[in-house]
C-alpha cells in the first residue's frame, strides 16, 4: 500500500493545511504577478481569502464523498488516485466495495451535469462574439466574424 504508516496517516500533499497553503501561496504569486509589488497587501488578503474558501470546500466535499461511499474522509483521495492510475481493485472487499461507489457516484455527478455543461458553454462562446462585436474587433464576432467584411 506504500510508505510505513501510509494508511493511517495518507500523503502529506492530501492534508488540509498542504491545500490552502498551495492556494494562498499560487494566488498570491499571481496576484503580485498582474499588479505588482505595491500591491502585496491586497494580494495577501485575497489570497487567505481563497485559501481558506477553497480548502473549506475540497475537505466539504471530501467529507461528502466519504460519507456515501461508506469510507474515511483521508481515504478519498487515494482511492481517486488509485482509480486515476490504474483502475486495479484492492484486494480487500469493503475497498472494493467503496471504490466502485466512488466511481458510480463521479458518473452520476458527470451526467447530472451534463445539460448544465453544454448550456454554459454556448454563453461563454455567445459571450466572447458579443463583446467582440460590440467592442468593433473583426472576425472576433457580430457579421463581421461569419462571413467576412460585409
């Protein structure tokens, strides 16, 4: 199963202070990245901001996750690792059990989806040729974009 003591404790990379400290530290960089140095106190204050959204809802959601495949929170993740990399059952039965009721429960979350899906992506596209048209930019959208200078 891996490393000495991997199963009671997980990877480090899983735990909740690993996410929101990968989060505060990315939005920070890119923050500081787009409005430069002088803003470090906003960007800093955003940043925990996220973090601390973002971690709340990946352990929210890991929390729900485990509660209906019937496993502990810290086993979620690699059971998804598992089922990313190789797809291979575990040999013990009440794993099993979980890892195809985690599976079973992403489809169900990617069909439930799906109509969304495809309605918010003809607004995203809908979105840049209406604003490319009504900015002037050719080809970007409006007549101008379908069938050429008119």
């Amino acid at each position: 199963m891996g490393a000495k003591g991997q199963a009671q404790k997980g990877r480090w990379r899983d735990q909740w202070w690993v996410i929101g400290l990968l989060v505060l530290v990315i939005g920070v960089a890119v923050r500081l990245g787009f409005r430069g140095w002088s803003a470090w106190p906003e960007a800093l204050v955003g940043g925990v901001f996220y973090a601390g959204f973002l971690t709340w809802f990946l352990m929210r959601r890991r929390r729900q996750d485990a509660k209906a495949v019937g496993t502990e929170p810290d086993r979620v993740p690699e059971l998804e690792r598992r089922i990313a990399k190789n797809g291979e059952l575990p040999d013990d039965p009440a794993e099993q059990e979980a890892m195809v009721r985690l599976i079973r429960r992403r489809e169900e979350k990617l069909r439930r989806s799906r109509r969304w899906r495809m309605v918010a992506m003809r607004q995203r596209i809908e979105g840049v040729g209406g604003v490319g048209g009504v900015g002037g930019v050719g080809g970007v959208g409006g007549i101008e974009g379908v069938g050429g200078r008119a």
